[in-house]
C-alpha cells in the first residue's frame, strides 16, 4: 500500500504562555507567519493526559526563508509547568531544537545586543562548523547552526528550525525507527566523546555518543522547497542512567512535546509501523479541525523511549 513520509514538518513545543514565547520567536527566530491559531479541546491526546480531555492553544509559525515550521502548544484547562525533576543533556526526549542562519557571527552579535540568554560562546560542533547555543523564555534551548538552503531572503537575522537533538537511551535501537521506518538513514556523524560544544548545557560535560542522521533525498511534499534539509541528533550518555522528560508529566507542559512528520498514505504507513513495532498510540481517523480552513489527519507513534512522534 502506498505510503511516503516528506520529512520533518514542525517542532512542538509547550509553553506557559503564547503571546510572550511567539514574540520572542518572531524577534529572534523570524516565526512571524501563522498558519494557525486557535483554542480547542485536544481529546486524541488523552493517553497523555491522564486521560481527561484538556483544551489548548496551538499556534503553527513558520520563517518563509526556510525552515520547518512549530506549533506552539499552551494548555488553556490548565497550568504549563517544568518537570520537578532537572534535566539535562542525555535524558530521553526533545531536548535542543536547531535553528539555522547564514551567518554565525552576526546572528550571535544580535541576540547578545538584544539580550538573549545566551549559554555559550560561538563554538565548534563535530563537523567543526561554528555554532551557539541559546535558551528562550520558557528555558527551552536552542542551537543556532549554519545554515545550508534558504527559501527566500528577507529581514530576520535567522531562518526556522532545520532539526533537533533527541536524547535516546540506545542509538542504535532508536535508528531502527529514526533510519529504517522514517528515512532518515543517511548518517552525517557518529562520534563518541566529550564534547566542548555542549559544555554550557546542563550536563553537557558527560561522553556522549552523538549519531546525526539526514534524508537521502531531497525531501518531498508542498513545503519541501521551503522546508528543505533537516536533521535528526541522536545522543546517548555513555556513563549516565538518563530519566524521561515528559515521565509523570502532561502533553503541553513546558518542553519539547512531540516532532512533526509531513506524510502521505497514512493507512499503508500505520500498517507498517505496526508490523515494526511502532504503532500508532493515537489516530483521529478522518480529518481534525485546526483552525480557519486548516483540516488535517493526525496520529502518534513513540519512539522506543517513549519520545512522541506525530505524524500529519
């Protein structure tokens, strides 16, 4: 049965508030195109609700120079907190979300000029390109990265996100997932060490194995040109017993709360996934209501550690 996934479509992210969090993703992300924005009852997210139905606001923004879109998820039935736990780096989950840019040097002058929060200095990652990390208002991190396709040029310092960094608690177990099922298969590193890049993060001074995957091909679907090139990070504490990030926690409490695949063929990829392993956990069936014209068909698969994966 046919079936295709395009690629990345969004990074979720839960915040305690939407207006403060989406001004700061337009000033320093350039996130100024809605493509939704409403309040609604959230009932296929029950299982990771304690199975009561909450209402929320999710707003889906987009950077017209390239990137992936997020969905800014804020709980409107209750309060979005932090876990009472710590984490840090290696903890299983969503815990950096990429975003690139042309220039290094002048994105890292304007979020210091502009009073970002800013936890480290321009460093080098494991392809030895210059980078940076940063964290927003609801203590989210992100990793400013150079950027390799652009879909438009315009006024923001940045584009959007091009990927994110994903704690796993066994790399090559997470892959058959990441690579086999998803497609991202095409290895760009594997290397196990410490890293200077990731001293600044909560952490970040621990070995680490760090896989970052690709798509082969040029991605597919009606946002690829914009979309373009992203990446998933895997990474695996080497000598440290990780804890899960959303565990005792709600969907849309402050995080990272899922990573979004555009795709095609639903039906002929559940059947797959389910004969791998990895069926879906939630399906809304038909089409689901975002707001305005948007209607979409939604479902949710997790990843062997329990990360969410949403599949549209």
């Amino acid at each position: 049965m046919y079936k295709r996934i395009n690629g990345i479509q969004h990074i979720g992210a839960g915040v305690a508030d939407t207006e403060i969090a989406w001004k700061w993703y337009r000033k320093f992300f350039g996130m100024d195109i809605p493509m939704f924005d409403g309040v609604a009852p959230a009932p296929l997210m029950d299982i990771y609700t304690n199975n009561e139905t909450i209402t929320k606001r999710a707003t889906m923004i987009f950077n017209l120079q390239g990137g992936t879109a997020m969905e800014v998820v804020c709980p409107t039935s209750f309060k979005a907190s932090h876990g009472k736990k710590k984490y840090e780096l290696g903890d299983l989950g969503i815990f950096i979300t990429q975003v690139k840019t042309r220039d290094i040097h002048s994105t890292f002058q304007f979020f210091k000029k502009e009073g970002a929060d800013l936890i480290s200095d321009i460093v080098l990652d494991p392809e030895n390109e210059e980078t940076f990390y940063v964290k927003d208002p609801n203590g989210l991190y992100f990793q400013i990265v150079k950027g390799k396709n652009f879909y438009t040029r315009g006024k923001h310092i940045t584009g959007g996100p091009n990927g994110c960094t994903i704690g796993v608690s066994d790399v090559d177990k997470a892959m058959t997932l990441y690579a086999d099922v998803l497609g991202y298969s095409k290895v760009v590193y594997d290397k196990t060490a410490q890293f200077d890049d990731l001293k600044g993060l909560p952490g970040g001074k621990k070995k680490f194995r760090r896989v970052k995957l690709t798509q082969p091909q040029f991605p597919g679907g009606g946002f690829a040109k914009v979309i373009a090139d992203t990446y998933i990070e895997l990474i695996q504490a080497v000598d440290y017993k990780p804890k899960k990030i959303y565990e005792g926690r709600l969907w849309g409490d402050i995080g990272f709360v899922h990573l979004g695949f555009d795709v095609r063929g639903m039906v002929g990829l559940g059947e797959e996934l389910d004969k791998k392993g990895f069926g879906f956990t939630c399906d809304t069936k038909d089409t689901l209501d975002m707001g305005g014209t948007t209607r979409v068909h939604c479902t949710y698969i997790e990843d062997p550690d329990g990360t969410l994966i949403e599949l549209i």
